[in-house]
C-alpha cells in the first residue's frame, strides 16, 4: 500500500518501509504526524512578534490562538463572509484564507490596532453611530474592510463596477455596494453601515 493511500486510512506509514522507498526524513516526520514548524516574524498593530508555528496555521488563527488577538473572528473559514478580515501591508485580506508564514516581515492591522472603547477610529465611530453593527460578529471585518476600501479609492484603484477605467474612481452607491460585497452581515444592516461609511468618506452616496 502506498504513502498516501496509508494516510487516507489515518495509519502511520512504517518508516523503514518509506525509507527504503526513498522517501526523505522530512516527508516521514510530516507523514508520521508531526507538524513541520517555522519562525515567522511580523508586525501585528506596531508591535513585533516572533512566533514559532506549524507551517500550516492561517494567519487567522495565528492572530487569535496565538496572540490572543480575538477581534477578527472566524465565520465562515472558507473566505467567504469576511468576519476575519484584517489589513497587511495596507491591503485587506480574509485571512482565514492566508498563512502566517506567507507573512514573513509583514505589517498587519487588527480591529484592535485601529482604535480603542475610549479613542475609537472615526469608522469604529460612525459604526456606533448609525448602528452598523447589530450583533457584532462581523463588525470587525467590516470596519477593517471600509477602512482599507476607502484607501483604495483614494488610490484610484477600480472596482467591477467602475465605468471609467482612466479616471478617479468616486464612492457611488455602486462602488460602495460592489466593494463591500466580500463582508456578509447576517442582522442585514447593511443600510446602516453603507450610512456610516459614507460619513466617514465625506460622500454623500
């Protein structure tokens, strides 16, 4: 039986039958079940971190298992709702769907970095304002997407949406619906936190 039938069956192979057949230790250690760990570095809301970790874990569970830095919250883990959402490097990521070891050097931005109960970033702000969180769940991958969208716009990067490839995208109700589409809110308050994000950027949308 071979290797990879012999783990489908969830046996460890024999290590000196896998040897024989020219399998490397490394390949043997990670077929026996032990995890393959690596130092990964990076900057999470200022602060650096070194971590030793399973080449396997998500940049999600890094942040919340290991840096005990529970504000993104995993929903779906399949990049699909965009509860995890954080901004690396200045650029939003679902990253349920990242490894933290592809973040080697990496700033990373956490709802946490963003602002504090008693000094709240103006979008945390506006959430509270116009009751754009609801039940709160996704609230955190929403902000952090609104924040890092808006910054996007101002960079002249284009949506799906945008008719006009040559000139500054403007938050329309288009844009601001397509760019946000990533972010599922169950309570559906999607209305309220169109109205704080609007307030944020200035526009009338």
């Amino acid at each position: 039986m071979g290797t990879a039938a012999t783990l489908a069956l969830g046996n460890a192979p024999n290590t000196a039958s896998a040897q024989d057949a020219g399998v490397s230790g490394g390949a043997v250690a990670l077929a026996a079940g032990t995890p393959s760990l690596a130092k990964v570095s990076f900057t999470v809301n200022g602060a650096a971190h070194d971590l030793n970790l399973d080449t396997r874990t998500t940049l999600l569970d890094a942040l919340r298992e290991h840096l005990h830095l529970t504000g993104s919250k995993k929903g779906c883990d399949q990049g699909q709702c965009g509860a995890c959402t954080v901004i690396v490097e200045g650029r939003r990521i679902a990253s349920c769907l990242s490894l933290a070891v592809m973040h080697q050097g990496d700033a990373i931005t956490t709802i946490e970095g963003l602002g504090t109960p008693d000094n709240m970033h103006p979008m945390q702000a506006a959430f509270v304002k116009h009751d754009g969180y609801q039940c709160g769940y996704c609230t955190p991958g929403q902000i952090c997407s609104a924040v890092a969208m808006l910054d996007e716009i101002k960079a002249g990067m284009p949506s799906h949406v945008t008719a006009d490839l040559e000139a500054t995208p403007q938050l329309t109700n288009a844009e601001l619906r397509e760019r946000m589409s990533g972010n599922i809110c169950r309570c559906g308050a999607y209305s309220n936190i169109a109205e704080a994000i609007t307030e944020v950027a200035g526009s009338p949308a």
